[in-house]
C-alpha cells in the first residue's frame, strides 16, 4: 500500500465522521467523462477511494452537455464513446426540464450538491470533475469531497478549511456530550413503602388503581403486586458458604462419643439335674468308694 493511498484512506475516514457512508455517490461532469475515455474509469476510483462500494452518477443536463459537443457534420468519435459510457451509470434526476433554458453543467451541479444554498452537502456527493471553477465554488460546501483526474492519475483533494472547522465542531460535541450527561431519573414503585410521589400525574394514577381495586358491590379486589426488578446475584446453591472461625479462648470441642445403647449382660442359665439321673450316679461312687477301701485292706 502506497503513501497516497494510506492518505486517501485516511482522508476518507475523517470523512465518514461527517456522514458519508458506502457505497459512495460520486456525482461526475461530462468533461472527465470525455477525458478518461482511453481509461478504466471505475478501476481508477476504486484504487483510489480503496473500495468497491461505489456508485457513479450522472446529471441528466450533463449527459446533454455532451450530446451538444456531438453535433455537426465533423462528429468526434471520442464524443460517441464518451456518451455510450455515460449512458451505463446511474442517472440523477436533478429536475431541470428540456422544454425550458437549459441550464449549464456549472449551474447544474451547484444545484444538486446544495439544492437549498445553505453550503451543504445535503446528500454526501463526491464530486468529480475537471473544471476548475466549479471545484473551487464547491470548496465552500460543507463536506464535499473533490476528485479530479491529472495524467491518468485520479486525484482526491484534501480536505478543505470549512470541512475541517465543520469536523472540528462535530468532535468537539460528541467529546462534550460524553463528558456532560444527564443523569437519567428511573421511576420504581416500592410496594412495601406507602411513600406519596411530588407529581399530580402519580396521585392521578395511585387514585385510578384505588377506584379499579373496589368491585361491584363495595367488595375490595386484591392487588396485584408488580414484580421487582433488581440486580441479579449469583446463584445461591453455587455459592460456597463461609466457614465460622472459632475465637482463640474457646477450646476445641471434644469429639461426640459414638451414641450406641449399652449392651445387657445376660444371666448364665444353670442346668437342673434330673433326680434320677442324681441317684444312680451316687449309688455308682458310693460303690467305687467300697471297692478301693477292701483293696487297701488286703494290701
């Protein structure tokens, strides 16, 4: 990307800040019409606005203009050309009726860029043309951008000292109108608080719900209570909850005993012998008893 195009970007983008936007309406004269013929037209401003959004127009009294260079009996075919061209962009109606004096390309022009003569650019026209004259009246109306072509190269004029003042007021109102903002009031009715507002307009309109409450009958009907809009929080089941610090007098807690019911000692159960079974096993050792005395006696 060359210098001369970072300029034209550049300039294009002060531009914008002035309400131009793409595509561009680029408003031209018959004479850069007839002297770019050998040319690509729409590559040159292409390459040189760095866009494609673009949108080539001409005046009907223009096109006439060159219809009035096409007549005799030595006909140009440059002229031929140059009207076949012209007839393929967009034609812009600028009112000025045949039947009447037409009026001159210069005159034509002024017309359109300021139809009301206030020094505007009502319509965001880039103008292009060859003449002169016709650029340095449009210098004055704020903001025009101006094209002209110069050894097949197309030129985009800087910014002119009305355009500049014109951006300089833009910004410093949009710089003031951020800094300087009027605070915004926002009505919110409390529901808990029975607080009476200072305009008559409110009175007017707690005095309309209070009739609208009352039924037929003198029966009072519920209120409906609006619903209150405040900041969100976060979601309180996400949330992890704080942990209570123990204050350093206080001594740890013991851990709790394990709550278990005590366990009941059951009672031994004792066998009852049988009373038979008793007799016999005594007569048995009674008779045991007997034999190892007689043993001993005879030893």
């Amino acid at each position: 990307m060359g210098k001369r195009t970072k300029q034209y970007k550049k300039l294009m983008r002060a531009f914008e800040l002035l309400g131009f936007r793409q595509p561009y309406q680029l408003l031209m004269t018959s004479d850069v019409v007839l002297d770019t013929i050998k040319l690509d037209l729409i590559g040159l401003f292409e390459k040189t606005l760095s866009t494609k959004g673009l949108k080539p127009m001409i005046t009907q009294c223009c096109i006439r203009a060159l219809y009035a260079k096409n007549v005799g009996p030595n006909r140009d075919p440059a002229v031929v050309a140059a009207i076949d061209r012209a007839k393929t962009f967009e034609r812009r109606r600028c009112g000025h009726l045949m039947d009447k004096d037409p009026l001159t390309e210069r005159e034509c022009m002024l017309s359109v860029v300021d139809p009301k003569g206030k020094g505007e650019n009502k319509f965001r026209y880039v103008v292009v043309t060859q003449d002169e004259w016709l650029r340095d009246r449009l210098r004055s109306v704020v903001p025009t951008p101006l094209m002209y072509v110069r050894r097949s190269v197309m030129i985009l004029e800087p910014m002119s000292s009305s355009s500049v003042q014109a951006r300089e007021r833009e910004e410093r109102a949009k710089f003031l109108a951020g800094i300087v903002r009027r605070p915004q009031k926002r009505k919110r009715e409390d529901d808990e608080s029975g607080e009476e507002g200072s305009s008559s307009e409110g009175k007017e309109k707690r005095d309309g719900e209070a009739g609208s409450s009352v039924g037929v009958g003198g029966e009072d009907k519920p209120k409906k209570k609006k619903k209150r809009y405040g900041p969100k929080g976060p979601n309180p089941l996400s949330v992890k909850k704080p942990k209570k610090k123990a204050p350093a007098d206080q001594k740890p807690a013991k851990p709790p005993a394990s709550k278990q019911p005590p366990t009941e000692t059951k009672a031994k159960r004792k066998r009852r012998k049988k009373a038979g079974g008793a007799g016999v096993g005594s007569s048995e050792q009674a008779a045991k008893g007997e034999a190892s005395a007689v043993e001993s006696v005879d030893s």
